[in-house]
C-alpha cells in the first residue's frame, strides 16, 4: 500500500508534539520555582507559630536576617542548614572562633542571653532575635519588639522539648526539612538508647559535678537539661531531689551515697566553664582526676576503684539537645546493653551537621585506680 506523504508528516508532527508536551510537564514540576514567585507566594501566606514561652508569633515570611543567643540554639540552626540567615551572636557564642569561624566582633549582640547590647542589635537590623527563656526575655520584647524586631524564644539546651524547639527554627527559617533531618536524628538516638535501658533494674546511680566543685544537676534549677540527661541514660541522679536549693551539695552526701558512676564536667583551667569546643589536654583532665580522687574518702569510693570515674566537657555531653551525652552516660552505666552502640561515633555524626571534624576519644578520659 501506498503511504500518503502529508499524512505521513501529519503524524510526525503529532508524535513529535506529544514528546514535547510529554517531556516539559516533569520538567517544569522539577524546576526551581523563580525567586520573585516564590517571595510573592511566601508574602501572601504568614507564618504563625507558638514559640518556647507560650507566645503566639507570626512572621510575613521566612527569616532572612536573625541575631541569636545561645550556643545551643546557634548549633541547631547551623544542623538545621540554615546558619547564614545569622547576622549576630552572644560572645559565649563567638568566643570559640575555631567553631564559629564566620562570626567575628563586630557581630557579638553582647556577653549572653541575660546581658544584650540592645542598641547595637537595633543598628543591625535584625528581623528577629533568638534566645532562651533563660534570659532577660521581657526586657528583650520592651526593647526590641517597638524597634520592629521580634523575640522568639528556643531552648535549645532542652533534651525534654529539643523536637519542639527544633520545629520552631524549622518554621522561622522557613525549613522545615532541615528541622526534620535534625529531630529524626536525635529521636532515634534517644529511642535506641531508651529500648536499651527501659526496664534494667536495679537503676545505677550517678553523681555528676558541673565545672565547680560540688556543685550538680538539680531538677527544676538551670542544670535541670542535665539531670534529664542523666534520667534519659537510665541512671538515678543522687541528686534528683528538687527541694535541694542550696548552690553546692554535701561532699559527705557522695561518700554516703557512694554512686555506681561518677562523671565530671570541665572545659580545663583557662576556659572554665565555657563550653568551648577545644577539649582539655589529657594531662590536664588527668591532674583534675588526681585532685578529685584526693578528696577526703574519694578513693575508697566504688566508682573510683572500679574505673567508672569519667572526665568530660560539656561542650560534647551537650551535643544534639544532650543526646549524645545520654548515650556516653548509658553506655558507660550498662556497657553490656550498649555494647553495639558508639558514642563517639554518634558525636561525630551531630559534627557532621555542624560542618566539624571531632574525634570524640578526645572528649573524654576515663581514671585508673
């Protein structure tokens, strides 16, 4: 039979038609949507979120320009991916130029949450700032908020809420994918850690000690995130009585007591108490378990002669809203049910986020009787 030329062009072009149309619908889907598209969508839409006090907040759209207070909230909006919308920190922040290399003085919005330069916010012209409610919250809304500058408040350093206050930068920023890598992550370490330890019996006591001496997480007090640590990890904090409301606890208290795990906190001499992100030498670490151990009874005491006496900072115990100081402390309580999981392993991993190498043997040195 013999084909008809222009029906045989006809049905070319139609083929070729659909291939087109076929190809270009998936493509376009795909496609970046136009910054101008996107700001116009984002702009007719508000953002309404209830932040860590309790306040309604609602933003016109996603946070470009923030100031933060607080390391742990600085942390997770770097692990969320969304850290170069920070234009200004706290000097505890930016005091570690090794682990904030991006900010330098002329973007310290002042010492701490509890001590803003409030002019100096202002003049940079934030859309919002970010701290804790651990702080001077209602003279940061007195002064900021007229300014055209919103207080949105994120514990960071609170394992109990850490999904929550997660969520919240999620909405600030506009990334709510990257809030949900960050809580997924530490949910599963949380639960890995729980299914270990749930249920072990009798529960093993722990004493911690902060960077001063005799001084320790007591619930209800601005150590409470790390007695939840200690409660997450399975152990009995001998300290979890929260009526104590004296600042340093009874030394013969710990000797009465005699705890199954004993775990210090320290940043070394010259940094005391920073939670900076270099660890102490080794040397150093072991001169302040000498010390301790030479308290009077200290070396009669269970955890010592057993090698269950551990020196860490809390730069690395506070990791991803203290879940990776909950699997130090667990597996150092039950080494035999944690035995398949690495702690240094999951610090490396919540380094990965923050963009930082870390070998975490180096966060932590172990006394030998």
């Amino acid at each position: 039979m013999r084909r008809h030329p222009l029906r045989l062009l006809l049905t070319s072009l139609l083929g070729l038609l659909l291939v087109i149309t076929g190809c270009g619908s998936p493509s376009s889907e795909s496609s970046p949507t136009p910054t101008s598209s996107s700001s116009a969508s984002v702009s007719s839409s508000p953002i309404t979120f209830t932040d860590a006090s309790g306040r309604e907040i609602t933003l016109d759209q996603p946070v470009t320009r923030a100031v933060v207070a607080n390391r742990y909230n600085n942390e997770l909006i770097r692990a969320i991916g969304s850290i170069d919308n920070v234009i200004g920190v706290d000097q505890n922040t930016a005091q570690d130029t090794d682990y904030w290399p991006q900010f330098n003085e002329g973007e310290i919005i002042g010492a701490s949450g509890s001590d803003l330069n409030y002019e100096q916010i202002i003049s940079m012209n934030p859309q919002v700032l970010i701290t804790p409610k651990n702080s001077t919250n209602e003279t940061d809304i007195e002064k900021l908020e007229p300014a055209g500058i919103q207080v949105i408040i994120v514990n960071g350093h609170d394992t109990a809420t850490f999904a929550q206050q997660v969520d919240i930068l999620g909405e600030v920023f506009g990334n709510q994918a990257g809030a949900k890598k960050v809580t997924d992550f530490f949910t599963t370490t949380m639960d890995e850690v729980a299914q270990r330890v749930t249920g072990i019996e009798p529960k093993k006591t722990i004493y911690w000690e902060n960077n001063d001496d005799f001084t320790t997480a007591i619930p209800g007090t601005f150590n409470d995130g790390w007695h939840q640590m200690l409660v997450a990890a399975g152990g009995v904090n001998i300290f979890g009585d929260p009526t104590i409301n004296t600042k340093t606890i009874d030394a013969e208290a710990i000797l009465q007591q005699n705890p199954d795990l004993i775990v210090k906190i320290t940043s070394g001499s010259s940094l005391k108490g920073s939670s900076v992100s270099t660890p102490p030498a080794t040397e150093e670490f072991a001169d302040l378990a000498n010390e301790m151990v030479a308290r009077p009874g200290w070396s009669d005491l269970s955890a010592v002669q057993d090698g269950d006496f551990y020196l860490t900072t809390g730069f690395a115990e506070g990791g991803l809203g203290k879940a990776v100081g909950v699997v130090y402390i667990a597996s150092w309580l039950y080494p035999e049910q944690l035995s398949d999981i690495n702690p240094d392993e999951v610090f490396a991993q919540w380094m990965a986020m923050q963009g930082m190498p870390a070998d975490g043997s180096s966060y932590v040195y172990q006394y030998s009787a």
